[in-house]
C-alpha cells in the first residue's frame, strides 16, 4: 500500500500531463476543432476591417499591404514581402494598364484568393501579365476565401459602377464546399470570423439566405445564433460534428499519428523562434507544411464527395451568372483552378469536380470554361506553386502561363494583334485570415 499511493499519483500526474499536452497540441492542429464557439475578444474584431454586412467580407478600396512571405527561417532577416494594393474600386492594382473608358475592351474577375493571387505582388498577379497580353486593363476583384456565391454576390453589387466586356469567374473546387457555408469555422477550424450569406436550391430555383450577422458587433455573440448557423450551414453535420475533440482529448490526439507529427513540428518551430535560430538538420516549417498537406487529404476526400451530391446548386449559379451576363450583355467565362492541396490528391485520383465542366459546357452555349489544371499540366505539380509561406497560391511564373492560356482561349484574335503581345517570358515553366486581400 506504501507503494502504491506513489504510483497512482504519478499516474495521476502522467494523464493531466498529457491531456494538457493533447488539449494544446488540437488546439494547434488545422484538421481537429475544439471548440464550437470560440471567444472572439474586441482586439481581434477591430483588425476585422473587411466586414461587410452584406457579403460578410470584402476587400476595401485604397488599401495597401505588405505581407511577410515566410522566406526566412526564425532569427534570419525577413528576405521578401509582398504587396497588395487595392485602386478606389476596390479592386486590386493592375499597374500594366489604367483603366480606359474608350478601351477596345474591358476585362474584370471575380472570384476567391486564386483570383486576387495571393502570396505575389501587384504585378506578378495573372490580371497583370493578362493586361500586358490583351493592352488594356483587367479589375481584379478576387476575395480571400471567397466561394463562388460570394464572388457572384460581389458581381452583382458592383458591376454596375465597374461593367466591363468580359467577365472572368476564377475559383477553386473548395467552392463546392463553401457554397453550403455560412460561418466558416464549421469546416475551416478556427476561422471563427468568417459569417457569409448562401444560396439554397429550392425546386430548381436559387434562393438567398442573408447573412444572420448585420453589425460587426454581433460576431462577439455568435452563440446566440446557434440555431441558425446550424441549420443552414451544411458543415455543421457533415463535418464539424465528426471533428470535434472533447474531453478526454489524448484518445483524439494519439489515434492519428499525424497529430503527434504535427505536434513535434509546431513545437519545433516554436522552440526556433525561442532561440531565435534554426535547429540544425531540421526544417521544421517543411515539415509542418508536409504533414499539413497529409491533414488536408480527407477534406479532399469530403469535398470530391460534394461534388456528387450537390453539383445541382453550384450548376444552378452557374446559371445566374449566365443569366447575369445575358441581362448585362457581357461574355462571362468560367476558369476551375487548383489548389496544391488538391493537385497533389488528383495526380492519382484526378480531378475531385470529375465532368462538372464537360457538362457546364454542354448546358450553357454562351459559357467559355477553362479547367486550369489540365491546361497547366507538368510532371512537377508542386512547381506551379510558391515554395515558401502559405505555399498554396501559384507563383508568378505560373501566372504568366494563365494569362496565356486565358488569352488565347478567350481573346485569341485580339491577343494576337495587340502591342502589348510580345510572347516574351510567356508560357515560361516555374491555398487565410478572414476577408485578407
């Protein structure tokens, strides 16, 4: 008995331990949610300068920032920025080429944070490169995190104060999952900020579900929302609930083996960052950004899932942005680009959207689509992206090859004949903060 009260306080100790341990590393973890109503304190709402009442977020006019690229390692000298400029529209610079209201044409997109290209600068983006092709201006209004519905919902507001000749819808296939969202934090763990409007498909119509979140304030009493996020944010049910990790939380940190490399990972960086330099012979940031990229694969698996279920509403706001373009008379193109996290999943299983384009095409005679990343088909999938950072947009070698392929897809005749089409450097070979722009 003398013995055994020793013991079973150690062991006592060993399991608070390690539930302290495993509660911290969750919390941590981008595949595990551990709260479904995190607090959300003033300091954080105060940043959240992109609230928009109506569309939940969107970038502001005449806006400037400069984002650390990740192109160092801890207590190394900050080697590369990029910057992001928004012009008075709100949309993000084109320094190519100023707007021209005599313009032969005019080209806008719309779309998520592969459309506003993030993790490049203002003229590496592909509006850019697609300006210097096409020799006039090209309004970039992508959103971070946007969905499709987002970016049609943003159309709608300001194509009437920008309208333009062509307009570009240049998304991800996340869209299939962001299109059944209304607080992101229900399938983007932690991204407890993000409250949007949806659409719902109701006897074959589209119908709008406004936004439960009318002033900013109310983000900091989301709770009382409950039953209304719930019940229209399809996530909750098919992927929140699956994924959050109650007391006791060693059993959902120990049945993954990835939770315990992306612990060590996150810990080593950590402990970098402490001593302000490099642990020799291991690049924790790689590894974290491996085992981050392994974590990603069952939301793959779940998003390829939507794409046999709920196909119909994304095809029906294809739909309205055909209708739109009908009612406006402008030529509305439709571009599917890709995610490394999913690149690296569809070089063995192929596209998660399967013939989701092949039947946009099929249905809507004045849509052009273009699946990016069967046109940007290389050995190296991973060599289309950035290699430091987030590292999930595409590079600006990568950029050039869209507006390339946009350009002579789109505007072959007008490519062709333009000053500004030199053929120089094109084609040359090299996935957020709520609402960051």
């Amino acid at each position: 008995m003398a013995l055994f009260a020793p013991v079973a306080l150690a062991a006592v100790a060993l399991g608070i331990g390690l539930e302290v341990v495993s509660r911290r590393a969750l919390e941590e973890n981008p595949s595990v949610a551990t709260e479904e109503f995190p607090e959300i304190d003033r300091e954080l709402l105060e940043k959240f300068s992109s609230f928009d009442a109506e569309l939940g977020w969107v970038p502001q006019p005449n806006r400037e920032k400069q984002k650390d690229t990740g192109d160092h390692l801890p207590g190394e000298e900050v080697r590369t920025t990029v910057t992001y400029s928004t012009d008075e529209y709100a949309s993000r610079i084109c320094p190519a080429k100023d707007r021209d209201a005599d313009a032969d044409v005019t080209v806008s997109t719309y779309g998520d944070s592969y459309c506003f290209c993030r993790e490049v600068d203002n003229d590496e983006t592909f509006q850019n490169y697609l300006a210097q092709e096409l020799d006039t201006h090209v309004a970039n209004y992508g959103g971070g995190n946007y969905g499709f519905d987002q970016a049609l919902m943003r159309l709608k507001r300001k194509y009437p104060e920008d309208p333009t000749d062509y307009v570009l819808m240049v998304v991800t296939a996340s869209s299939i999952a962001r299109i059944l969202s209304v607080w992101k934090h229900y399938q983007e763990f932690g991204n407890i900020l993000a409250v949007k409007p949806r659409y719902v498909l109701e006897n074959g119509e589209v119908r709008r579900i406004e936004s439960p979140v009318e002033e900013k304030e109310e983000l900091l009493d989301l709770e009382s929302k409950a039953d209304f996020l719930r019940e229209y944010d399809f996530h909750y049910d098919h992927w929140f609930r699956p994924h959050h990790a109650r007391f006791p939380y060693a059993p959902d940190f120990l049945d993954d083996p990835l939770n315990v490399k992306h612990a060590l990972a996150t810990g080593g960086k950590e402990l970098e960052a402490r001593l302000e330099r490099p642990v020799p012979g291991i690049d924790f940031d790689a590894l974290q950004t491996e085992t981050e990229l392994q974590m990603e694969q069952p939301r793959v698996r779940y998003h390829e899932r939507l794409f046999e279920t709920h196909a119909p509403l994304f095809d029906a706001l294809i739909g309205e942005f055909v209708d739109y373009a009908d009612e406006q008379d402008f030529t509305p193109v439709f571009v599917m680009v890709q995610q490394l996290r999913y690149a690296t999943y569809e070089e063995e299983h192929g596209p998660i959207y399967g013939n989701f384009l092949e039947e946009l095409d099929e249905r809507y005679d004045d849509l052009e689509t273009i699946d990016m990343a069967r046109e940007l088909d290389v050995d190296d999938v991973k060599s289309l992206y950035v290699q430091r950072g987030e590292g999930g947009h595409y590079s600006p070698e990568t950029n050039r090859r869209i507006a390339e392929v946009i350009a002579g897809r789109v505007f072959d005749e007008r490519a062709s004949a333009s000053p500004g089409t030199s053929g120089a450097g094109v084609g040359e070979p090299g996935e957020a903060g709520v609402g960051e722009s």
